[in-house]
C-alpha cells in the first residue's frame, strides 16, 4: 500500500491519485470471485517502479484505508460495483461492418463477406474511422485490453495502435499475414509482409500500454516460407504475441491436411514452425485431441474461446472438460465480425449454454461453469492467458488501473433480481443471463500519465 507520505515523491503529483469508493469485486489467486461492501480502490503512478500509467496503489474497506489518505479525492458510486476491466482475447477489428452477415460456413463467411470487407482498409481515412469505432465499442462494453487481428495492410496496425495509444489502452494486434488462397487487396507478398511485421514491431511493440502479434490468419492463407519466416520473428522477439486460429470447422482441417501431410494434426503445423509458446493465442480450438491439448499445456500457448462465432458459423463447441482436464490456458472471446457481438455477457452466457451440450458421438460431455468461473474467464483468466496475469484482468495492488464501474440495478429486471439473489455466484448469473451494456456505468483506462496531464 502507498501511505500518503508517499505521495510527495518528487515525481507524483497529489493530483495523480485518485480514489473510488463502491462495492468491489475481484478475484483471488484461486480465481474465485469476491464481492467487498465499501470499499475505497486508490490508483495513481507506482513511486517505485515509474511505470507509464496508472496501477492499484491500494484497495480493502473504505473505513480502514480512509485514514491513510485524508485528502484523497474520492469519487463515490453509492449502490454500484468497481470490477475488473474485461479482456477479450480474440477479435477482427476490421469486421464490424459484417457482424450478422448470412453465411453457410467459414469459409463461405470469408469470401463473401470477410476479404471484400478487409480490402478497405488499404485507405488510412478509413481504417482510422473503423480503429476509432472499434475502441469506442469496447469501451461502451467495459473490455479495456484486447488482442484483435487488422488487415493485412500496414495501414490497419497504424491506425489502431494510434487510437489506442491516444486512449491510453492496452490493445495488442498484428498485421495479418496471408500469402496464398486470398483474393486480390489483402494477399501480400511473402518477403514484404515479413519486413512489414519487424518494421510493425520495431515502431510499436512496448510503447505506452501498446504490443506486437505476429499474426498468420490461419494455416491454409500462409505459404510455407511465410510460416517459417513468422516462427523466426517470434523467436527473436520473445516478448511479442503471437495470434491465429486452429481447428474451428472440418472443411478447414480438411483443407490444412492436404497442405501439410507430414503433420500430425492442424496445431502441429504451428508447432513445426516455432509458432507454439507462451503468450501464443489461438482461437476456436474446437477439435484438439488430447496430444494437441496437452502440447498447448506444454508449450504455454492458450485457447481463445469463441462461443458465438462458433454457433453463429455451425462450427461447433469448445469443450471445456477437456481444456480443463489437460491444463491449458484458455479465456474468453467475442471473435467479432464471426462473433454476434461485442456484449461481454452475451458471451458468457453463451459459453455456459454451449458448455452444457452433450455430445456423445464426439466423446464431448456436458459441463456446467459457475457464474465466477465464466467472469475469470472473461476477466483474470484471459489476462493470464495473454501472460498478463496480475498487470491486467483484477483490481488487487499492482494491477493497471482498468475498471468499469457496474450499475447491478441498470435495468428493472436487473433492479428485480438483485432483490432476490441471496449469493455473490446467483448475482453474477443474474448479469450474464440478463445483462448488456447498460450493466457498464463507467469505463477507466489506467490512462499514461503523461496523456492526463
């Protein structure tokens, strides 16, 4: 905890902290959500580490941390709740455009609607207008930090980490690398779109709250020289991300066997070409083996979880015994334009509904995930997939300052249930089934300091 003594460290200002007094909800190292009455959260910079934006300095009840900090400014949200910001952990922000567009398939979904949509995005006025949508969005829905796909123009990355950067966000992307089996207006060229991606990473990787993805679309739009020039760069920067999907439909594994014979499975490919390691994410992950599963464990790779696309598509349900059974890493998605929307409880409530399908033929059994186990997935347990656990995803000290400020009663049904629910887990069941972005007050960045000024 920083005392106010603290405060008058040469480089803070008293103006820089800040506190916020409501009920609080966090979670433990257990990821098991708590609901704290009266608490006072104080955020400002981190005197010891200098950091670039705003950590939790401290946070408990507000009638024991009050006396610390006797002219804190404090803004109250009497009746409201301070939560975690939401992660997501996989999305296209060049498709919102084409959220709800009719489609048989994946594939099918990407030639009609997907490449004509991303082709657009050659023209700087125009990926900045969507980049500036697409954070705004976020925002109205409460995810402070996501790792989202751009097109395969150099354009796209710019014009996201630009807007995010102007916001004090965390945003991690990639230009999308795709060679082969595209049309005209996003396939790139392999050489250049490699030299494009270092350049990427070299101008935008760590500034401010800003990280690099190296980001393959998928297998079957990568040449091989792609794929391996992709693992190289993900071997010499460590510290990037890397994104892309795996084993979301069979036409598409179908498709990856004919290209790569020698491969065990779809994910094995990634691996060949040193794709596979900690802060890899991958999204659907629907039809792993258990050897695939346990690699992911192995290598530290995490399962972006994407239930509304999968649906919405007819790609099938992640199975969530599995993943668990076999350790991997794995948080929640919105997967938008796939996605049917950028509501965080729309899809948690569409994970807990497609967890409880039965699925016999494909050894798939029904699992049904508490209330506090679908919030970690969409909160701390995305971050610690991202391999941002206790920077992002929780409000315990340390942690970026992101929070949304949540309203329980937003709506009469709301109002209604609250009225009823006697435990912390039917509260939050409550918001999943019924709630929207009326649910989320108030967003807060943990904004750089130098941006607040």
């Amino acid at each position: 905890m920083v005392s106010s003594d603290q405060l008058h460290h040469p480089t803070i200002k008293v103006s820089h902290v800040r506190g916020y007094r409501a009920d609080m909800l966090y979670f433990d190292d257990r990821g098991q959500a708590h609901l704290q009455s009266d608490c006072l959260l104080v955020v400002g910079p981190d005197p010891a580490q200098l950091v670039v934006c705003d950590v939790v300095l401290a946070c408990g009840a507000f009638s024991a941390l009050r006396p610390d900090y006797p002219h804190l400014d404090i803004t109250h949200y009497p009746g409201k709740w301070l939560a975690p910001g939401f992660v997501d952990l996989h999305s296209h922000y060049p498709q919102l455009d084409v959220i709800g567009s009719p489609s048989p398939g994946l594939l099918p979904w990407l030639e009609d609607y997907t490449f004509p949509a991303e082709a657009k995005f050659v023209d700087p006025t125009w990926a900045n207008s969507r980049a500036s949508f697409f954070l705004d969005e976020l925002c109205r829905h409460g995810v402070t930090t996501s790792l989202a796909f751009a097109t395969s123009h150099v354009t796209s990355v710019e014009a996201l980490f630009t807007n995010a950067r102007a916001r004090g966000m965390r945003i991690l992307t990639g230009k999308c690398l795709q060679d082969q089996h595209c049309p005209d207006g996003v396939r790139d060229t392999t050489e250049k779109s490699l030299l494009d991606t270092e350049m990427l990473i070299n101008r935008w990787h760590g500034i401010d709250r800003l990280g690099y993805a190296i980001t393959p679309r998928f297998v079957p739009t990568s040449s091989h020289a792609q794929l391996a020039g992709a693992g190289e760069l993900a071997t010499q920067y460590a510290s990037v991300w890397v994104q892309s999907h795996v084993a979301e439909n069979h036409d598409e594994i179908a498709w990856v066997a004919s290209q790569h014979p020698e491969a065990r499975s779809y994910l094995e490919v990634y691996n060949q070409y040193g794709l596979l390691r900690k802060r890899s994410v991958y999204a659907h992950c629907i039809y792993l083996d258990a050897q695939d599963r346990d690699l992911m464990a192995q290598t530290g790779a995490a399962a972006a979880i994407c239930p509304t696309s999968n649906a919405f598509l007819g790609s099938g349900f992640f199975d969530f015994s599995a993943g668990k059974s076999h350790h991997m890493a794995m948080g929640l998605a919105s997967d938008v334009g796939g996605g049917t929307s950028m509501n965080v409880f729309r899809t948690m409530r569409a994970a807990y509904e497609t967890a409880r399908v039965d699925l016999p033929k494909q050894g798939r059994a029904a699992t049904t995930l508490s209330p506090s186990y679908l919030w970690w997935l969409h909160t701390a347990g995305a971050a610690q997939a991202l391999d941002l656990a206790g920077v992002v995803g929780n409000l315990q000290p340390g942690c970026e300052a992101d929070f949304v400020v949540i309203n329980p009663k937003a709506t009469p049904m709301l109002a209604r249930k609250a009225h009823v629910c006697e435990t912390l887990d039917e509260q939050l069941f409550a918001m999943i089934v019924l709630g929207d972005d009326r649910l989320i007050e108030q967003t807060h960045v943990a904004l750089p300091t130098m941006l607040a000024d």
